[in-house]
C-alpha cells in the first residue's frame, strides 16, 4: 500500500490532535486545547449513561405510532450497521434502513447492506442519485470552497457535500412516510457535540433552507435544488411539524472491536479496498488525499482524537489511522472517474 507518511508534526500527548488542526494550541505538557477542557475519559460513562436516558425517552415516546418509528441512514459501514442492529434488536423500534449508492460502494460493503438488513428482517431501500451528478459534485467540492471552516474540521469537503444530501434525502423519506425519527450512524468528532439528539422544526427551518439550496445550486447546477432541498409542498403535506435527528453511537460508547464482533454476528464482513478510515466507500482516501493537500491534516483526526480522549480508543492505535495519508497514486482511479486532475486541487 503507498501511502505519504506524516511525519515531524507536534501532536497532543493525550489525543493525537496535531499543531496543524484549526485553532488548536497545547499547554506546558504538551496537551491540546481540546484535551484541557475535557474531562477525564472515565466520566465519559456517566455522560453517555445520561444521553442514553435521553435517547430512550423519545424512542418510547415514538414506539408504534407509525409504519415505521425510525428511518436510519444506513451505509453499510461499521457504525450504522451497529446503530441499526442496536435500534431493532435492543430497542425494538420498527427500523427502515436506508442507502445511497454514491457509486462508490465497496463490492463487500454492497454485500454487508443486504445480510445485514436479512439477518436483522428489516426493509431495505437504496436511493442511487445520478452518477453525473454526484461525480460533478466531488469534483466541484473537492476544487472549491463550498463547506465552512468547521464543518470541514469533522470531514473532508466531498465527504460534507454527501453527507448533506443523504441527511437531506432522509428528512424527505421521512416527512413522505411520517417517521418521527431519524437516525444516523455518526460517531464523536464527525457531528458537532449536541447531536446524539436534536429536534428539527420544520416550520423554523423553512427559513434557512431556500438559503442553503441557493449556495448549491450555485455550486453544484440546478438539479442540486432537488437533491438538497425540501419542498414547502412536502412539508405542508405532511402531518409532522418536528423530526428526531438522534445519533445513538455518540451514546453507545462501544469500542472499534466491539462493533466489529457484534455486527459479525449479523454476516457483516470487513472491506480491503476502503482505507484506513472507511468500511464502505471507495472514495474515502480521495477525500482525505485532498483535505490533507489543502489544508494540512488528516480530516479523520478529530473523529480519532475525539475517541482516544472519551476512552474508546488508544493513542496507539489512534496513531496508526493518522499516521499515513494515503497518495495520489492509490486514488488516482477514482480521482479520474468524478474527472479530477490532481494540479486543480
Ligand atoms: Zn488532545
């Protein structure tokens, strides 16, 4: 495997957070920002005891009230396959699993989708957007600046652009089939802090969406009003007025491993050809090869510091996903898939 190696960078003693990463500094010991204002990784239990709590008391307030009670963005990576597997096994919510084919699916990654809904007797939809308009859509979020500052701190550009229009596609699943509740597969550093559950009002919201749906049409072409927007019609139509988002991983605190082992159970294999970072998605390390030549640090970093400090990790192992960005050549086959000339980056 080639890969650059990521050497002399000053990286926080309790995390592995970088000197690169935006507005990070470090005290005498060598700690980073973030690690000085946590607090110690044992009373992470006690906080996700309380958000679990939280979490339980909208799952029962949802429970059989609709055709489904959660629809779960589901792509057939380790997280949300253990996000759907504990949703319908531990907490008995009528699960419908969702997918986008971003045409970039691993061939075991496409496998994992199907044994993981058959042994969990779940329904399975697969939504595959146009590959000329997502591959543009890379393309264009890979050579422009299209995300903020912050949002590209928890994930690559063209990883924030996918994830908006499959969060946008869930939000109109479920207002078409009046599912209260959605939930994702995220875990700590890929969403910001107060994610486990946020409640979206659709009418408040409403005022911020003909504002983000201008921004990508203005980046992405006309069709992009349809892959990231909600139609007042829909909204209208629908007898919700709130959404559950709820990311139930941000709660769970299970380990790498342990996810691993449990959905095993389920037939979910590893992938080979995902990276470091992935266990899905071909264009993963692209993402990452990217983010790493604009902005200096590995757009997983936070996500793995994230882990090492809550106690789901350790430096050592943390060390050994941050220590190589992958190289242009590993990637270059995707690159010219979505059309992208490494000197444009
Ligand atoms: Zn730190």
């Amino acid at each position: 495997m080639s890969a650059v190696p990521v050497t002399e960078i000053r990286r926080c003693t309790r995390c592995v957070l970088p000197s690169t990463f935006p507005g990070v500094s470090f005290d005498a010991d060598g700690l980073c920002s973030m690690c000085q204002e946590a607090p110690p990784a044992p009373e992470f239990d006690k906080i996700r005891g309380n958000l679990r709590r939280k979490l339980e008391e909208v799952f029962a307030a949802h429970r059989g009230k609709a055709e489904y009670d959660v629809i779960v963005a589901f792509s057939g990576g380790k997280d949300s396959s253990y996000t759907l597997m504990t949703l319908a096994r531990t907490y008995g919510l009528k699960c419908l699993a969702v997918t986008i084919d971003n045409g970039f699916i691993a061939e075991q990654a496409q496998k994992n989708l199907r044994v993981v809904t058959a042994s969990l007797g779940i329904d399975f939809l697969l939504f595959t957007p146009a590959p000329v308009f997502m591959n543009d859509l890379y393309k264009t979020s890979a050579t422009t600046a299209v995300h903020t500052k912050a949002a590209l701190t928890r994930a690559s550009s063209m990883c924030n652009s996918c994830i908006n229009l499959i969060n946008n596609h869930m939000v109109k699943l479920a207002l078409e089939k009046s599912v209260p509740i959605i939930a994702g597969g995220y875990i700590g550093g890929q969403v910001p802090k107060d994610s486990v559950l946020m409640v979206m009002d659709l009418d408040v919201q409403a005022r911020f969406r003909s504002e983000a749906i201008k921004r990508y049409v203005k980046h992405f072409g006309p069709d992009a009003a349809s892959y990231f927007g909600i139609s007042d019609a829909l909204v209208a139509r629908s007898p919700l007025r709130k959404i559950n988002i709820v990311n139930p991983m941000l709660a769970f605190g299970v380990t790498e491993d342990r996810i691993i082992e449990e959905i095993a159970t389920l037939g979910w294999r590893k992938t080979s050809d995902t990276g470091s970072n992935s266990t899905n998605c071909l264009l993963n390390d692209l993402g990452i090869a990217v983010h790493y030549k604009q902005h200096g640090y590995n757009p997983y970093v936070n996500e793995i510091a994230e882990q090492v400090r809550t106690g789901l990790m350790s430096r050592a192992e943390a060390l050994e996903k941050v220590q190589d960005i992958p190289d242009f050549a590993r990637v270059e086959r995707q690159a010219r898939k979505i059309g992208l000339d490494w000197n444009e980056v």
